[in-house]
C-alpha cells in the first residue's frame, strides 16, 4: 500500500496530495526583482532568484532563473507577443558513495505566444526534491541520491494544468558505487532508464503518456510531473538504497535497491524525467541530457523583444503651424509614454488599451526645426527596458501677420443749400448758397426783383 503525504502548491486556498516521499518540497516567491513580479503562491516562502544576462539578437531583454525551492513567476512586459525560452532540467543527486553519479538533466527550447500582462508561471528544479524529483531509498551503508527536479513554464498556476515547456531532470545515482553515471538522463522526448553494476534493477525513464517503471517492488513508478522514490534496503551494513526517479512531464521511475547479503552490485539508479513541447509553442526542441549536471540545480532563461514605440503625428518633414502641437502614436498598452524634441521632454502620457497615444507639447516650440523621439515604459516592470523610437523631425515655420486692410476713403460732403429769406423790404441772401447764386440764373432774377421794387442795384 503506498502511503501519501500533503504539501502545499500555488492554490493558496487548497492542498494536493502525492506519494509519500515524492520530493515535493515547500517553497514560494515573494518580491519584485529586476521587473520580474513574484507572487506569493507555488509553494511555501522562499526567496526569488533572478538575475539579467545577455540577450541573442535579435532579442532586446533576457532574465534567468535560478532555484529557489519555490515557483516563481514572470509577468510578460506590454507589448511582447513571444518569449523565448531556454529551459534545463536538474541534475540527479550522486548517492552517499559519490563514486556513482546521477544523470544530466534533459533540455527544452522554444518560442511560447503570450500576451502583455500575462504571467507566467516559472518553475527550476534542485537535486533536493522540488520540481518532483523522486526520493532516494535508504539503506544501512549508503542511500540513493534524490531524482533532479524538472524545469518548466506554464500559464497559470504550476501543475493545474498542462505545462507550456518541460525539461526533465535526471536521475539519482544508487548508494554504493557502480556505473558512472548510474541515473538516468532526463529528456527529452523520453527519459533515460537509470543503471545498476549488474545491468538489472534501473528505474524507467519517463515517457510522453507514462511514468518509468519502478527498478523493484520496493521502488515505485514515475507519476505525471514526478519520479518514483527508490527502493529501501533496510538497516544491514551492507544495504544500499536506489535512486529516485527525475521528476518530468512523466517521472521516471525509481531504482532497485541492494538488501543486506544480495549479490553485489545490484542496487541502481532512477530514471530520468520526460521533457515536453505544448501545442502553442514554436520552434520547441527536447534534448536528451541536455540540461544541468548531476547534483546541480536547473536553469531557465527567458528572451523576447520589446518593441519600440512609435510616433505617428506629425510625420517625418512635416511642417508644423503651431508651437504646440498634438502628438500621438502608438506603444505597450498601460505604458508610460515620454517625448522629447531636442533632448527635452515636452509631454509624457498613457498609452491607452489600443495602444495609442497622444499629448500635446508643453512649454511652445521655438520657430525652427525639432527632433521628437518617444520612449515607454511598463510601470509594472521597469527595469525591463524598450527601444527608443524612431527619430521624427518636424519645423515650426515663422507665421507672417496679413497686411491690414486700406482704410476707406473719406465720404464726400453733401452739398450746401441756400436758404432766401424775404424780410419784406429786402430779400437777403445768406451763407454760401447767395454767392452761388450771383452766378446763375437765379442771380438775374434776383436782379429783375430788385429793379420792379424801384431800387438800383
């Protein structure tokens, strides 16, 4: 009857259950470190450890992941559609005659789609047990070494759901010394079977659809996600436990055992892990062996291209009529967007859940031509960094004033018009109008008027 045992994964309001002595080991992660968001959850608290390193081109950013016994997790930066993943599985640990070794881990790379804001769940396998490296059985003269964790990413919670990338890990080594290495390699496509001196007794490697057979009765088989425990011996001088299988997208299975007084020779090493490919990731290669020594912890890295913001208005050689133009383009959704023209900045906003966005410039442009280049960054992870755009030069063109208008000419003053009065003995002419009048023919009737009155002119 197999026994089980509880321990505590990335659901905080719930507990799983697996074989006892399956390798699960508590440990979580809880911090930022370099833009990488770690949230409390895969197992118990633990340390994160995350460290930057050199992207190949054409990749812009890289970060690598180390052990920390617990899951941790990575927060994919706006605007990135793929990352680029590079995963090796943990090495099997060596059994207390170093003299047998535990295998490599297996290798897995690809190209995972993924989305901006998106977190990933990143999970590095140790020789101590986390990622479902099997335990060691145990014996008087020596116990079996602990099967290596695997490596993997998924989307989501760790182990609610089928992994995105996996690489196996290896094997543990036998108790007593034999074949070198007496673990089995993880994948891979399948894990290696584990060895023993006599060529009997090694745990399975782990396949696409099934654990790795168990070495012994005393041993178990390989599960989903976790290697078999290798067989005890018992208390004898001369007993040696097997080793554990690697844990993998199906553990290996874990390795015979040698009871005190059994022909020499007999106790052998766990099975490797199997690695896996998830149907959306591109490019994906599992390399048997090709992930972490023995007794040495696994490593993921991840690579992906940020891309650059870019300005859309004005455009390159435009001419622009105000000194404080509107400007917009587009970047990561959620991004903090920052221009400059010249070297100093003139606006910063918000790229808005499109990806668009604009601001307005601030203080005025002086008359002449300016260079505007925006960058961005992800409030959420900023010390992962993006390109800067490309450069745009615009020219604020000197604004001529319109000539005033003439002024109208002056209106012509209306004529005067005489006014006759008769005062009974004398007819008077007055202001301009009489003068006028002498000069006309209304000036000989005046005369006429005059003579007819009896008075000479």
């Amino acid at each position: 009857m197999t026994s089980t045992r509880t321990w505590t994964l990335s659901d905080p309001g719930g507990q799983r259950t697996g074989p006892a002595g399956s390798g699960w080991r508590a440990g979580a992660a809880l911090g930022i470190i370099a833009g990488v968001t770690m949230i409390a959850g895969g197992l118990s608290p633990a340390s994160a450890a995350t460290s930057a390193c050199t992207p190949t081109a054409p990749a812009t950013n890289c970060v690598e992941y180390t052990s920390t016994g617990g899951d941790q997790t990575f927060r994919v930066p706006a605007g990135v559609t793929s990352i680029s993943a590079t995963l090796a599985g943990a090495g099997g640990a060596d059994g207390t005659d170093a003299t047998s070794n535990g295998g490599p881990g297996g290798g897995a790379t690809g190209v995972i789609p993924v989305t901006g804001g998106q977190t990933l769940t990143v999970m590095v396998g140790d020789d101590s047990g986390y990622g479902g490296g099997g335990a060691g059985g145990t014996g008087g003269r020596g116990t079996g070494g602990t099967g290596g964790g695997m490596s993997a990413i998924w989307s989501g919670a760790a182990l609610t759901s089928p992994p995105l990338l996996v690489a196996g890990g290896g094997g543990g080594a036998d108790g007593s010394g034999g074949p070198v290495p007496a673990g089995g390699a993880g994948g891979g496509t399948d894990g290696a079977n584990g060895t023993s001196g006599n060529g009997t007794g090694g745990g399975g490697g782990g396949t696409q659809t099934s654990g790795g057979a168990a070495g012994s009765p005393a041993a178990t088989a390989g599960t989903q996600f976790v290697g078999g425990n290798g067989g005890n011996a018992g208390a004898g001088t001369a007993a040696d436990g097997g080793g554990g299988g690697g844990g993998g997208f199906f553990g290996g299975g874990g390795g015979q055992e040698q009871p005190d007084g059994a022909p020499a020779n007999m106790d052998a090493g766990g099975g490797g892990g199997s690695g896996f490919i998830g149907a959306t990731v591109t490019g994906g290669v599992l390399t048997l062996g090709g992930g972490s020594p023995a007794k040495t912890a696994g490593i993921v890295t991840l690579e992906w291209t940020a891309p650059a913001p870019v300005i859309t208005s004005p455009v390159n050689g435009a001419t622009l009529t105000s000194g404080t133009p509107t400007l917009s383009g587009t970047a990561g959704a959620g991004n903090t967007v920052t221009v400059t023209a010249d070297g100093a900045t003139v606006c910063t906003t918000t790229a808005l859940a499109d990806g668009t966005w604009s601001c307005t410039v601030s203080p005025a442009l002086s008359i002449g031509s300016h260079t505007f280049v925006a960058a961005q960054a992800d409030p959420a992870a900023p010390d992962f960094g993006y390109p800067d755009s490309a450069p745009v030069t615009a020219t604020l063109a000197a604004v001529v004033p319109p000539a005033p208008s003439p002024e109208p000419p002056a209106p012509t003053p209306a004529a005067p018009t005489a006014v006759l009065a008769n005062t009974g003995s004398t007819l008077e002419a007055t202001g301009l109008a009489a003068a006028a009048a002498l000069s006309t023919g209304l000036g000989a009737a005046l005369l006429l008027l005059l003579r007819r009155r009896g008075r000479s002119v």
